[in-house]
C-alpha cells in the first residue's frame, strides 16, 4: 500500500455485529472530508458479518483499515490499541470519534495515553493555518472553538450534528495489525441481554425528537408525546422538570445535565425553554414549540410556534399527520 495522504483525517467508527457502521459514521466522514482526507479505522465486532470496509468507502473514505477485537471480553483497552496503531501508521492531522458512549470513552482513553488533546462534543470542524479547529455550541448560548497547540487534536463529534457528506471513494482497505498493550482492561464476566422495550429510536443521534416538559402535567398525560413522537417515527425527550416530576426516566432528559441533540426536527411540548434546557437542543434544525405561554423563552429559538394548550393542539396534529398518511 502507498503512503497515506499527507492531510489524513483519521475517521474512527464502530462495525456493529451485523457488519453495518454506526450510524454516525456518514457525519463524521463528511466533516473529515472538510478538512482533509478521510482515512477509516473501522473497528470490527468479533465475526462481524457484512462489508464495513465497502460502506466506509462509500462515506467517503479514501483509505480503510480494519481493527478486529482480539478479545471480546476485554472492554476499553483493544480500541485504544488499535487506534494507537492506526495513529503510529498514518500519522493524522486530527482524529474524529463520534460523542457516543463508546466514542468519548476511546477518546479520553487514548488521549490519557498519548499525551493528546481532546475536544469534546464539536458541532463542526474546520482547518487554519495550523491545524484543524473543533466548534463547538455551549449551553446553545455561546458558540467557541478549540484546538491543541501541538500534535493531533482528538475530537468527538455530536450525532447529527454535520449535515455534509462526503464524495463515495474506491474501496482500498487493510487489515490493521495490533499488538495487544497488555494494559489492565475491565473484563465482561457475564452479562444478561436487556430486551429493548421499544422500537423507537433511540434520543442521542435521532433525526426526530418529541419532548415533554411539566406542562404535560403527569405521568399519565406524557402519553400524548408518546402518541405524537410514534405518529412521527421520533425519539422522545423530556426536560429535567418533566424528569423530577417522574413523567419519564432520566435518560430521556435533554440539557447541559442530559443529553444534547441535533436532530433534524425538535417538537417541545410545555416546554418554558430555560438555558439549561436549550444547551440540550438549540442546535437542532428546525425547532417547532407549543406552548400556552406565548412569552416563554422557548419561543426566542422555535422555527415554528404555536401559542395554545397542548392538550388541545398535539391531538389535533396527530390526526393532521395520520389522515396524511392515508
Ligand atoms: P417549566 O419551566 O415549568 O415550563 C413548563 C412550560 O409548560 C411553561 O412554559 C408553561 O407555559 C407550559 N405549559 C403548561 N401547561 C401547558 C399546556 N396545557 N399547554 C401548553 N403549554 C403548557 N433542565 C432541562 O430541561 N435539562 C437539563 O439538562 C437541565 N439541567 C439543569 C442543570 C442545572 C445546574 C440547573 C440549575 C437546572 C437545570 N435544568 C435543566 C432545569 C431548568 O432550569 C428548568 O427548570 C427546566 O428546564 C424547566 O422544565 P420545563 O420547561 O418542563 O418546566
């Protein structure tokens, strides 16, 4: 194999047991062709089926390497080996990690262990005279940007946060040789398998979000966001009162203290719109508000608002949607 191009972006994503790419991927292969050229290290689930190599070729990547899991039990340790190989071999200008779970614990990981510099949770990438510069939206009030000062600069990208896509390339792909670290790992002794309790997508990375906040009033009338977010085919979030009040778990809560969206469509229910909360969603695309309050802060970032009850507009959006359907 020739050299790898002197601008490498190295692109680090996840194969899932099924062979396909996380679905971030597409993302972060556009923002990497933004800047540079992106280079994939695809790291693999043990008997992987599919061809991750060919559909990270079709995002855009003009190189390919492939990472197996050497130990399927061992958690952590194996993707910071092979990233580090991935590193040592095409020598980058910055690495892009999705800001999943599994992405911001590689990067922290790999980061601590060679000495990089991480910026967290970008919305966008772009490149100066000296490098590659990460943006990023904080509390959805300030937007700033962050780079290191000497070598690559490791960046975990928000799901849907980069519309761009990149241009499909020829496949060219390797497997990638890694030498186990023998660092101290965190081992998977046993496991029981959570059977999903819902077909809805999951929050972090969805292209619909429909969230409730106190104004739904009670556990019981949170049913009407769950109504429309099925309506939709969207994720459902909640504001942190709606979580105190016990409407919905915690994870479903969107904040500076929950998860931080940038789906395609944000609808907020009885949502007042505090800081806290937009730092959560002001990045979406377009934001639709219902809110009974035709002063609430909501309505200062809604691409679209409707003034009334909830009660009375969300089951008249409902059936609106359905008889489209018909
Ligand atoms: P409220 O502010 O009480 O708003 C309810 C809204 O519902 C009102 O605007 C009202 O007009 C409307 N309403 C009521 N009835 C109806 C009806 N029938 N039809 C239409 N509209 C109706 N909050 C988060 O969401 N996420 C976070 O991650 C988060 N982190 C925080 C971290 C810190 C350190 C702190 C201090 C706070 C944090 N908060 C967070 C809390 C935040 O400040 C707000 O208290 C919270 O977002 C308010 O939730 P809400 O909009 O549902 O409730």
């Amino acid at each position: 194999m020739t050299e790898f191009p002197r601008d490498a972006i190295l692109v680090v994503v996840e194969a899932r047991a099924s062979g396909e790419l996380e679905k971030a991927a597409a993302g972060l292969f556009g923002a990497a062709a933004a800047v540079g050229t992106p280079v994939a290290l695809i790291l693999a689930a043990p008997d992987a089926g599919g061809d991750a190599a060919a559909e990270a070729a079709a995002l855009g990547a003009a190189r390919v390497l492939i990472a197996e899991a050497p130990e399927p039990s061992a958690l952590g340790v194996p993707g910071v080996d092979a990233l580090a190989a991935a590193a040592e071999k095409v020598q980058p200008d910055a690495i892009l990690i999705s800001h999943s779970l599994n992405g911001r614990d590689l990067a922290g990981r790999y980061a601590a262990r060679s000495r990089a510099a991480v910026s967290v949770d970008a919305i966008g990438v772009s490149r100066d005279d000296e490098g590659v510069v990460a943006h990023h939206s904080v509390y959805g009030a300030y937007n700033l940007t962050s780079t290191s000062t000497f070598g690559a600069p490791v960046i975990t990208v928000r799901q849907g946060s980069i519309e761009a896509r990149a241009t499909a390339q020829p496949e060219a792909s390797e497997t990638l040789a890694v030498t186990p670290s023998g660092k101290p790992a965190a081992r998977i002794d046993s496991f029981d398998e959570a059977v999903a309790a819902t077909s809805r997508p999951e929050l972090r990375g969805a292209a619909k979000v429909v969230a409730g906040g106190r104004g739904l009033g009670s556990e019981e009338q949170f049913a009407l966001v769950e109504q429309l977010a099925d309506t939709l085919g969207a994720a459902i979030g909640a504001s942190r009162a709606a979580v105190d009040a016990g409407y919905v778990p915690q994870s479903q809560q969107v904040g500076q203290t929950g998860v931080s969206v940038s789906s395609q469509l944000y609808i907020a229910l009885g949502i007042s719109g505090a800081i806290q909360h937009r730092a959560g969603m002001q990045t979406a695309k377009t934001i639709v508000a219902i809110n009974k309050d035709g002063d609430a802060p909501i309505f200062e970032i809604a691409d679209f608002g409707v003034v009334g009850d909830l009660f009375k507009v969300v089951p008249q959006l409902i059936s609106a949607l359905e008889a489209r359907k018909k």
